[in-house]
C-alpha cells in the first residue's frame, strides 16, 4: 500500500485496493456457497431416496452432467461479479470479511442446500406416488436440479444487495453461463446420442 501511496499520492489507491479485494474474496464465496450448496441438495436427495428404498433418484451421469456441464460455465462467470455497494458498507473487522466460510457464509449453504433437497424430495415423491416410470421420473429430477442450480446461482449474485435491486446485465458472463446451461440441458434432453447418456 505505501508503494501504491507513492506512486499516486492519493488515498483514493487504498479505497480502491480494499474494493478489489473485498470483491475478490465475495467471489470466492459465491463460488463455494454455490458449489456446496447445490452439492448438498443433491447429496440429500440421494440419501432420502436410498433411505426410503425408492429407486435411485438420480443416475451418477446426470450428476456430472448437472455438476461439471450444466454449473462449471457458472463457477468461472463468478469470477466477473462487479463490486456491490453493500460490501463497502462493511466495518473491517465484520466477520463476512475476515473468513470465507462466515457463519453467514454457512448458514446460507445450510438453508439453500436443505430448501432444495426438501424441493427435489417433494418431486421424488409425488412422482413416484403418481407411479411415473421410474426414466421419466429421473429425467424431470434431473432437469429440476438443473433449473435449481440456475435459480441458486442468480440468488448469490450479492450477499448483501437484494437481487430485484440488481440488474440482470451486471455480470454479463453469467448470463452467458446461464444460456448455455440451459442450452446443453436442451441438447441433453432432445439430442439423441445425449438422452442417451442421460
């Protein structure tokens, strides 16, 4: 910092500096929260159904495919999020600046992993009570889970900034993540050799 002082003679260097690496380390959180979040709701779907002796929910394929296809684009656009207003609003000895996994940072994993587990675990269930054949059934748990990975994503654009208060076009890399998650879902949905796969 005192290099950058001298460089510029100007504190506006810190103020600009402390921003980047707030915005760096909120990134890095988004990325996590999103990675084990959507991990755990999938995990909790797949231990409910194996406890309850229904058939295995979701074939090992799709998870990859949901995992490394569908949110791998997501993980790399986090990296471009802008800096958010509410992450200046922070004291510098917040907690939420101090550690990457905060207790906020574990709580949110914990609500959204869960809120999408029990989800998923509702649609197993009503599926198999309608007595869906057991393909069809992981083809829509499948797309479900897809569809929940990108509803998570949108929801940790911010951690402190409400999303309707954000515009879509902040981050444009996302929304180009987000197309082309859907756009392999739609190939592995409608192309042959994929629905194969999946």
């Amino acid at each position: 910092a005192a290099d950058l002082i001298l460089l510029r003679d100007s504190f506006s260097v810190i103020t600009a500096a402390i921003a980047e690496g707030r915005r760096l380390r909120d990134n890095v959180k988004k990325i996590l929260t999103y990675l084990v979040a959507t991990n755990f709701g999938e995990t909790f779907l797949i231990v409910a159904g194996l406890a309850s002796g229904l058939p295995l929910p979701l074939l090992p394929v799709q998870i990859l495919w949901s995992n490394l296809i569908g949110g791998g684009p997501m993980n790399v656009a986090f990296a471009f999020e802008p800096l958010y207003p509410s992450a200046m609003r922070r004291a510098p000895k917040d907690a939420e600046n101090a550690k990457v996994l905060s207790h906020t940072t574990l709580s949110l994993i914990i609500l959204v992993g869960l809120t999408t587990g029990l989800a998923l675990i509702a649609l197993y269930v009503a599926l198999a009570m309608s007595g869906v054949p057991i393909g069809q059934m992981r083809t829509m748990l499948f797309v479900a889970t897809c569809f929940g990975s990108i509803f998570t994503a949108l929801s940790l654009k911010s951690f402190g900034t409400p999303l309707w208060r954000i515009p879509l076009s902040s981050n444009r890399f996302l929304l180009y993540a987000l197309g082309a998650s859907i756009a392999v879902l739609a190939l592995a949905l409608f192309v042959p050799p994929l629905a194969a796969l999946v």
